[in-house]
C-alpha cells in the first residue's frame, strides 16, 4: 500500500454547523482511519459511545478478526507533555554523546 491508495480527506471542511449537528445527535466528528474494501482517512460522524470517540491525546483502534471478533485498544497519542517528554530525552541523549566524543 502507498499512500496514493489511500483516499484522504482532512477536516478543513467541517463546519461549526457539521459539529453542532453531531452534537445534537450525541454524536462527534472524529477523524476515521480505515480499511474494509478501500483505504481512506475521513471525518465521520460517530456516536458518542462508539469506543473510537476520545477525546484529548487519546487515540483508538478497533479491529476485527474471525476468532477474537472486534477489539479496540485506546491509549494515549502525542499531545503536548508526551511530545515534550520526549524532545527533552533526545536533546538528553544528544548531550551525552557529544560528551563521549
């Protein structure tokens, strides 16, 4: 797979009426990543008990397999604290080699 297989829409275009209307209907606009018969990325209105409705850093993935059926893991994405975290490991490990040298 290359990324021009995959079909990709950002969120530029939803409205503030798009996430007013998901409101409405206990529902979010999320970005969507999947992969059944084509490959896309797009926002979708999903309900807001679907597993894959996080919020904050968290990140979600649900998959389907013919002997375990569907699972989601949720964990936590790059937010602000993790990517800080780990600029100052790598300008940390960049000290200390330039110190060995």
């Amino acid at each position: 797979v290359t990324l021009p297989d995959i079909k990709c829409t950002g969120i530029r275009k939803v409205t503030q009426d798009d996430i007013k209307k998901a409101t409405k209907n206990n529902c979010a606009v999320k970005l969507i990543a999947s992969c059944n018969k084509e490959l896309k990325v797009s926002p979708e209105e999903i309900p807001d008990n679907d597993p894959l409705c996080v919020n904050g850093t968290l990140n979600a993935i649900s998959f389907t397999s013919e002997h375990s059926g569907t699972q989601t893991i949720i964990g936590r994405g790059a937010g602000g604290m993790e990517t800080a975290s780990s600029i100052l490991r790598d300008l940390l490990d960049i000290r200390q080699e330039i110190a060995r040298n």
